[in-house]
C-alpha cells in the first residue's frame, strides 16, 4: 500500500435514493451521504455502477454530483463518475465536476461499441491531454471495452491528469501485472480494486484500496477489512473477507444487479425507492426471498434491529445453516447461468 497514492482506501460507490415517482430523492441521499462518512469510509463514488449511472440523464448525474459534493462540505475525497457517450460529452462532465471541487472522475471505458485496445487508448489519450482534472481509468469487461495492461501503462506514462485504475475484473494477476508495468514510472498511480470478494489479496498484492458496493450496506465491515489488512492482522482480516463474500454474493449474485444492493441498503434503514428497471413479477417474488437472506445476513453482523422475517429462529448472532446453504446455491446456479466454471 503507498502512501503517496492520490487516491488510498475505501471509496463507496452508492446507490441513488428514489422517490415514489422515480426521481432523486435528495434529503434521503444527503442523509445516506452522512451515514456512510461516519461509519469511517475513506471516500465516495457516486455515478458508478451501482450508482446505475446509465439509467439517469446527464443533467441527473450532475445533480446527483452537486448534492453529494455540497452535503460532503469537503469531509472526504469524492471520485465522481464521469462517463458519457463520447469524448465531448465526457470533457463537458470532467469540466462541470471541477468546477464542483471533486478530487477525480472515473471514466468507464467506451461501452456498447466494443473497441480495440488501439481506440481504447485513443480515448482516453484524447481525454487525458484535455481534462481539468485528474482521471481513474475504469476497468469493467463485463460491461465494457477492456483496458489492458499495455494501454494502462502507456496511458499513465504519456499523461500526467491520468493518476488512477480501478479495476473491477476480479483478476488478481492481471492487478499484478498492472502494478509491475506502471508502479516503477509512476510509484504515486493508484491502484483500485471494484471486486469485493478479493478486497483483502488485492490489498496484499499492492493495491492502494477499493471502490467496493458492499461498502455502501455495511461500511463498518470494509473500512475494518482494510484497516486490519494493511496494519497485517491477517487471520483477523481473512476471516472478516469470508463473512464479507457471503454477503456480496447475496446481493450480486441472487437479483439482477444491483438491485441486491438497493434492497440491503434499504435494510439499513434507508428509503431507497423502486429502481428504474422495471421488475417481473417473478423477479418481485425473488427479491422477497433476497431481502429475507439479507436481512438474516446483515442481523448475524449486528447490523440491523428489525424483525428478521423469514430468519428461523437462532441463538443470537447465528445464522441457520440451511440459509446460507440457499445462498451458496443461488450463487452456484447464477454462475453456471453465466457459464463460469466453478
């Protein structure tokens, strides 16, 4: 871990609050806002992923920037996603958000189009030699054109407003062979990983923190992960990363994502509203038993006062087997959906 990194620690990529009309629900994010800095994050990631960043408008994402960054009055750094559909588009919301006093934007690369690795680096060359303020590369395959490791090293040697990655591939040696290609030039570039289910063995391979959803339902976990991990209190640190994958993969792995993680934040007693994908009846009826898993989950961690409906009965901070055996086997069947071999 270095630290001379721009960006360090746990940054939350959080879900965007909804009214009962679908619209941003601004006094209940500026109260998840403060929730998550005081239960210690490092920092805040609005407009990624599971912020749904592609279901809002433009002008919506700059809101929701313009709230988060006048309710955060400075207490923490804010890496702001700043994606758009092209490179003008993208400059216009790296411009907006500097004029707001956020410390970073991340930029997912070129999606729907898939592109080579030449017009990868060709957009973000083009980004980098004109942005105001400095660019995390975001690497996200499933979603997105990949950035490999030469793209990232010749980005971060040609252009100094280019200071960080995050990664959410999950791929623990192409983290490695990212942190021996650019390290060596550029010992301050950040390393971020997105995957929560490797958080702690990025953090020991070299990675500078996270950009993790789960931090947005239990922020007390992740910011403990890494506090025990990089003062290496490892058995403590890998125990906690074991409890935390069982609850990452409730929520990414048993409803479309992240819809598992709107409903947990909502289990922390927060009004997080209907997201704008609409539902099926089927899926309805799933997320039922995802909310009763993760409220079982989440009471076994202390983190909930609410009655655990559809939690069998247990002595105090256990779960039933059975319940998590349910999980394991949800997550099983999703990743041979997925055709991930297991």
């Amino acid at each position: 871990m270095q630290s001379r990194a721009l960006l360090q620690g746990i940054f939350v990529p959080n879900i965007v609050p909804l009214d009962p009309r679908g619209d941003v629900n601004e006094p209940e994010l500026r109260r998840y806002v403060d929730w998550l800095i005081e239960r210690g994050v490092h920092g805040l990631y609005p407009n990624g992923s599971t912020g749904e960043f592609t279901r809002f408008t433009p002008e919506e994402r700059r809101r929701i920037i313009a709230i988060i960054a006048d309710q955060n009055r400075g207490r923490v750094p804010i890496l702001a996603g700043a994606a758009e559909a092209n490179v003008k588009e993208t400059l216009s919301a790296c411009e907006y958000y500097h004029g707001l006093g956020v410390d970073a934007v991340a930029i997912v690369s070129p999606y729907y189009y898939k592109l080579s690795p030449s017009a990868v680096y060709a957009y973000f060359k083009e980004i980098g030699r004109n942005t105001p303020i400095n660019v995390t590369l975001y690497n996200i395959p499933m979603f997105a054109s990949p950035i490999d490791v030469p793209t990232v090293q010749r980005l971060s040697e040609e252009c100094e407003k280019i200071i960080a990655i995050k990664d959410s591939s999950g791929d623990l040696p192409h983290m490695i062979r990212m942190i021996q290609a650019v390290r060596p030039n550029r010992p301050e570039f950040s390393f971020l990983t997105g995957w929560d289910a490797a958080l702690m063995p990025m953090l020991l391979i070299g990675c500078d923190g996270g950009t993790n959803a789960t931090s947005g339902v239990v922020p007390e976990l992740t910011r403990k992960l890494y506090d025990l991990t990089v003062a290496s209190k490892l058995d403590d640190a890998r125990r906690l990363q074991y409890r935390l994958v069982t609850l990452f993969d409730a929520m990414i792995y048993t409803a479309d994502f992240p819809e598992g993680f709107r409903q947990a934040v909502g289990l922390r007693g927060f009004q997080t509203g209907a997201g704008r994908q609409p539902l099926s009846a089927e899926q309805k009826i799933s997320l039922d038993h995802v909310r009763n898993t993760l409220q079982c989950l989440l009471a076994e961690e202390g983190f909930t006062n609410q009655p655990l409906t559809g939690c069998p009965a247990t002595a105090p901070g256990q779960i039933e087997r059975s319940e998590i055996d349910k999980v394991v086997r949800s997550v099983v069947d999703e990743l041979k959906r997925r055709g991930v071999g297991i």
